[in-house]
C-alpha cells in the first residue's frame, strides 16, 4: 500500500485485513514499539522519527525479513509503510512476488488536518479522529478501552517534513512498480471527512476484477 504519511494506508490496511483474511505488516508501528526501549538503536530509530526522517534501509529491510518469516505460508499480506525508497523496493522484489499497489491519493492540506487531529490507541493500535472518526467516549479506545494519544510527529512542521521526504524519496516507486508491470488500483479522497468504509468497498471491487478477493 502506497501514500504519503497521513493518507490512511493504516486505516485502510486494518478494514482490509478483516475483510480480506490477510496479514498486515505495518513498519512504523513495528518502529514505533521499538522506539519505547531503552536501547542506543531505538534511541537512533526515535531520533530518525522525531525529525519526520526515515529510518535508513538496511536496518527496515532486516526487521521486514523478521516479520515475513512469521507469516504462514500460502497466506497474504498487506505491507503498510514498505517499501519507501528505490533500496527497499528493489529488496522486495528480490524476496516475495507483490500482486497490487493500493495506491492513496491525497491533497497534502487534508493530510496536515488529519494528522494534526489524529489519536491513536495505545493497546490496539485502532487510529481515530477527532473531528471526523471520534470514539464514543472522549479519549477513549471503542474496542478495547485503552486510551487515545497523539503521536509526538503528528505536528505541521514535522508533517510537512515527511510530505516532503515522501514526495523526495518516495514518488519514484510509483515508475518503477508499473515497469514491473504490477497492477495498481487507485483510491483517494478530497473531502476532509470522507469515512473510510465506502473507500475500502471501492478497493474491494477493484480487487475482484483481478481476482484479489
């Protein structure tokens, strides 16, 4: 799944998986979590992260080599946040087949609004809004209870950096996945409040077509 920070590849990925019976290998969460040890490496992983830089190949490709392996064959999976540079695209194609692009996009003023009001719980990981996609009580997790918090990047200036280390970085992928002549299947939004369910229904119709669900 392809999209800038913000575009809901987490969101969608999560609607996908149920309905889809998949794996979702998310590396920023697996960042995220990593970040929160008292070590020197998830000191550098934070440092990267605050500053809205990514973190550097190497160490992502060994960490989604690790969660692939876990993976029970024969079952699919959906890769949120990987790959981001030409290295790890290139990497990918080495180790598994990809069968689609779930690409997101989406007006970078409507991703500095979301992020700037997203909440996420700390038990599950469930995403919400705070305009748009609200738990039924205020700060509160609607599947398991835990409690909401704002991600310490999800500001303007940091988002507007990784907006741009996306497009910097990122962008070029989209040339080299259609060489590869893997299919895409497009998706996006230019309303702020836009749910997600009616857009994961639309990937799911277009995933029929080639046979992907």
């Amino acid at each position: 799944m392809l999209g800038a920070p913000g575009a809901g590849k987490g969101t969608y990925a999560s609607r996908l998986k149920e309905k889809l019976d998949v794996e979702t290998i998310a590396t920023g969460d697996i960042f995220r979590e990593l970040a929160k040890e008292n070590s020197d490496l998830a000191r550098k992983v934070k440092g990267y992260m605050e500053k809205g830089l990514l973190v550097p190949d190497d160490f992502v490709i060994e960490v989604l080599k690790q969660r692939l392996s876990k993976i029970p064959k024969g079952k699919g999976f959906i890769l949120d946040g990987f790959p981001r540079t030409m290295e790890q695209a290139k990497m990918l194609d080495a180790i598994t087949k990809i069968d689609v692009i779930l690409m997101l996009d989406v007006p970078d003023w409507i991703i500095i609004e979301r992020l700037s009001t997203r909440r996420i719980c700390k038990n599950c990981g469930t995403v919400y809004n705070i305009l748009y996609l609200k738990p039924k009580v205020g700060g509160i997790c609607d599947k398991c209870g835990g409690q909401l918090y704002q991600r310490s990047d999800d500001n303007p200036e940091v988002i507007k950096k990784r907006l741009q280390v996306y497009k910097e970085q990122t962008t070029p992928l989209i040339e080299f996945f259609k060489e590869k002549k893997i299919p895409f299947v497009i998706s996006g939004t230019t309303a702020l409040d836009q749910p997600p369910e009616p857009i994961v229904e639309k990937m799911l119709v277009e995933l029929k077509k080639i046979k992907l669900a």
